[in-house]
C-alpha cells in the first residue's frame, strides 16, 4: 500500500498537483458512495442511483460533443500529416500550454481528484496506457467502464511510471479570458505529439471516450493498424464480419445477432493479426430504450452502469422513462462489456470475411444488397453516405443526404484517403467482400415507399454469411455501377432491383440521377489525395 501511495504522490508531483484525497482506480462501491456525496455537481441535479442500480448522473448544459470547440495543436509532427480543417481546427503549443494550466490548476484545488489507469485495445501487442485525471464521480465510472481494465499485476508493471497517453478532464471549470484559437467558454484540445488531451468547459462524457478514439487515429496507421468506426461480430467458426453505419442505419440492431458472439458495438482496430475492439465497455442510446426491443442492453442498466442525462417518472420509485428527451434526445448509458451476454473475451478475432457499409437511403434508390469492388469499397467508404429523414431535425421537409468520411469522419485525424488505402490493402491481402447494404427506403423515397424490412435485411446478411450470396447470379446495376443479385432465397426478387419496385420508372430514374450527382459533389473535397481509380468507381452520370 505504501508503495502505491508513494507512486500516486509521484505522478501528482509530475503535474503540479498536491491534492490530499486521491482515489487511484477506486472500486465501483466506492465511486458510488463518493458520488452520493460529493459536492462537484453541474448544476441542482445531484448523481443519484435508479431502481435497477446504475449510476445516474447529469453532464449540464452540455449534453453531447462539440466538434467546434475540438482543437488539435499544430507544431512541426503535426503540421506535415493531420488532416487540417473544420474536423481538425488547429491551436497554437503557446495556445495548448494557456488551456492545460488551466486545468491543472482546477484539478489541483479540487477536494477530491480520481486517477483512472487502462488500456485502449484488446491487442496486447497493440494497445495504449491511457491515464485519466477527473474531478467527477461519473465521469471515473465512465472511464472505468470504457477501457480496457488492467489486472493488478498490469497495473503495477504497466502503470507504475508514465504512460502513452494522459486526459486531464477539467470539465467543470469554463474558460474566463481570451486564448488566441480558443472561441468559446469551452475547449477540447488534444496534443498528439506530447500524447495529452484537455478537457474545459464541457462535463459530456463522451469527449473522452471519443478523444482516445481520435487518438488511435491518428497513432495506429503509422504502425500499420487501420482504425475503424464500426461494429463487430464473430460466427461460430471464426468467421468475423464489421459493420459500418451512421445514425440511423441499424448497426447497433444488426451486429446484435443472437447466431453470433459481439466483439464490440462501435471503435475496432485492424492489425496483422485481425480485428480488436478499442474499448472495455459500451456508450448505447436510450432514447425509447425498452426490454422488448433492445433487451441486451436494457438488461445491461444495473449497478456498475452509468445513466447520463434521463429523466424518472418518478423520484420516489427512480423507475427511468426513457422516452423523456426533455434534457437531450442524446440520453445514454455506459457499461462493461461483460454485461453483455455473448460477448467474446478477449474481445478480437481473425481478419473479415465480411464487411457492411449500411446506408438508410431516404431516396429508396439503392438495392438492398449491393457486392462492392475493392476500388468501390474504397469510393463509398471515403463517402460515407446516409440520409436525413422529415421529422429528424427542424426544417427538414425533404429527404436530405449526410456524408461523414470513414463512416465517422468527426474522429479521423489523417486524410480519409489514407484510411481508404489500408482498407483497400487489407481486403485485397484477405480477399474481404465488401457488400453495401440499404435499410432505407424501397418503393419509393421517404413518404412514399416503405422501410426496407429488417426481416429481409437479416435474411440478406444470413445468405452472405452462409456464403450463399456470393455465388448468386449478379447483374449490373445502373449508374452506380454495383453488382446485385437477380435472386435470393426467401428474398422476394422484385425488392432487389430496387427500379422494379417503383410505380414510375422514369421518377425512379430521376431520383438516382439526383443522388449520384450529390455523391459526385461531395467527393470533389477528396480529389485531390485520391487516385483515378478510386474516382472512377463513382457513380457515372
């Protein structure tokens, strides 16, 4: 114990900080009683327990990233290689040094200060010390949760000393003078080559969750690891599949696959030994949470989870009503992996036999199933295409269609193009079929026809992975140039070709002209970095 005392008063000492109540990788007991007492509160809203046990807590005005106020530091490493721009707005090291003595001096006059060791990556020859220093009770469980817990002998030899990278979360404290490159009260500012992040002005959880994201991008392509936002599952004889997606596509509902064990639901690596999830636990939505429909994760709200941002019916029972989005429509909970059931310890597998880029196309011009080209997969995963609905945000009337880069452009710290090129490396090296997948639209677009059935969408991702997709008969679909199958077991055929589905073929037509010209628009940002090839597996108008 002395000796771990003496460590703890070591690495304060490195930072500046002489707080006298530490608490270095408590227990989750533990955490919950300091919670219940602590007086570092967002506002009137103290933590409080719900009636299956997790831990809830409320994060303050700030209920999700703010990508505007992400600031990485540009010197002469990272001025030769980020990808500057709006997703990575550049700060001054003389910028940096203002922000995170702002920070350490709020830590280090706090009551209490949590330190919370573990490590991004299930790979053990590819994984990051991360070391997390926070004020809130939350926001240590939240860690604690989101990476990978280290053994007590990992963390005496693994952590005994410095580590590859440090989170200084000073949330609470808000910036109070001008900073040059600083635009608001808040800052999220991430050094890559001295491998620290700053957290001020903002006590959303996610921030760190997605700044150890952020930085695997940025740190594994050098060593040959491609980062990928995606989900992961594993079949019964090894066989892996990720899954792509932005909001709305239904990656979280379909790597759920009771035939299959879940490697993780959202950040994965891939190496030359296969595929590695980054994280230790998961951050799921709750918005309309229920047992019936989500009952894993449901199951998974007991003690040891973090609630964030919900509302009770009532504060006598603590029973959550998840369908309350008075605070935030982005209402989440955080828990281990292990509360999961059928979750695969250690959580990596092989190579992909399979890879899905889901896309819920609003425009209902898309097959349902699409084999994709290594220079196609390569196109569409620079694009990352999916589509806004009416109904989805204010002044949306119209199906309106989103691009986010990789699938999760807001984390990637390299240009796309060179995420693009080791995947296309990677599928090639492993012969992985890449397949593009609409859970959108069929018949129609948006207000029109009808979502495509979650039925034939699993029946669809059943027939690739028994290998029966493959060796369909394919034909070529227009304009977009994929292959699609002219027929599927227990798929009806006409739902496949998806003009066939449409009243009037000409409108069909129309629609997908339309939308190959905004992939066509879009891809012009990426030109640049991108080879002829890639280009040419566009759309062709």
């Amino acid at each position: 114990m002395q000796k771990q005392n003496m460590k703890t008063h070591e690495l304060l000492q490195k930072w500046g900080l002489h707080n006298t109540n530490v608490f270095r990788n408590p227990s989750v007991p533990l955490i919950y009683q300091l919670s219940m007492q602590s007086t570092e509160q967002t506002s009137t809203r103290p933590d409080s327990i719900n009636s299956t046990g997790a831990l809830v807590a409320y994060s303050g005005k700030k209920c999700g990233r703010v990508p505007k106020d992400k600031r990485i530091i540009k010197d002469q490493v990272t001025e030769q290689d980020v990808w500057w721009g709006d997703v990575n707005i550049p700060l001054s090291r003389e910028s940096y040094n203002e922000v995170e003595k702002i920070a350490l001096e709020y830590l280090g006059s706090r009551e209490k200060l949590f330190i919370i060791d573990g490590y991004a990556g299930w790979d053990s020859n590819h994984r990051l010390r991360i070391r997390v220093f926070c004020t809130r009770p939350y926001h240590a469980l939240f860690m604690k949760n989101m990476l990978i817990k280290p053994t007590e002998e990992e963390l005496m030899n693994d952590f005994n000393g410095d580590v590859d990278f440090y989170i200084f979360n000073a949330g609470p404290q808000i910036i109070q003078k001008p900073i040059d490159g600083v635009t608001s009260e808040g800052c999220v500012a991430v050094n890559l080559t001295e491998r620290k992040m700053v957290i001020l002005g903002t006590q959303y959880a996610g921030e760190m969750k997605k700044g150890v994201f952020g930085v695997t991008h940025y740190l594994f392509p050098k060593q040959g690891i491609l980062t990928l936002h995606s989900s992961a599952n594993e079949g019964e004889n090894g066989d892996v599949t990720l899954l792509f997606g932005l909001s709305g596509t239904g990656k979280t509902t379909l790597s759920a696959d009771p035939k299959r064990k879940l490697i993780g639901d959202d950040e994965h690596a891939w190496s030359d030994n296969g595929i590695f999830n980054i994280e230790g636990g998961c951050y799921a939505k709750c918005v309309d949470l229920s047992k019936e429909k989500e009952p894993e994760i449901f199951n998974a709200v007991k003690f040891g989870a973090v609630l964030e941002n919900i509302e009770y019916f009532s504060n006598q029972t603590r029973e959550v009503d998840y369908s309350n989005i008075s605070i935030t429509e982005n209402t989440r909970v955080s828990y281990p992996l292990d509360f999961i059931p059928g979750t695969k310890f250690p959580a990596q597998g092989g190579h992909p036999k399979n890879i899905f880029f889901l896309t819920c196309d609003a425009y209902g011009v898309l097959p349902p199933v699409s084999m994709l080209t290594p220079e196609q997969a390569m196109y569409h995963f620079i694009s990352g295409y999916t589509a806004k609905v009416a109904g989805t945000e204010v002044g949306v009337k119209e199906p309106q269609a989103t691009f986010s880069a990789c699938f999760g452009e807001a984390f990637l710290a390299l240009h796309p193009t060179l995420y693009a090129n080791m995947l296309a490396e990677k599928i090639k090296k492993f012969d992985t079929k890449v397949w593009l997948i609409n859970t959108g639209w069929s018949g129609g677009k948006y207000g029109v026809g009808q979502r495509m059935s979650l039925k034939y969408t699993r029946a669809i991702i059943d027939l690739i992975h028994s290998g029966e997709l493959k060796d369909a008969e394919f034909e070529n679909f227009a304009i977009f140039n994929f292959r699609i199958p002219k027929a599927a077991k227990n798929i009806p055929s006409e739902i496949l070709n998806p003009r066939n589905t449409w009243n009037n073929p000409d409108e069909f037509d129309k629609q997908l002209q339309e939308l190959a010209q905004k992939f066509q628009i879009n891809f012009k940002k990426y030109e640049d970095k991108a080879t002829i090839e890639i280009i040419n597996a566009g759309p062709k108008l």
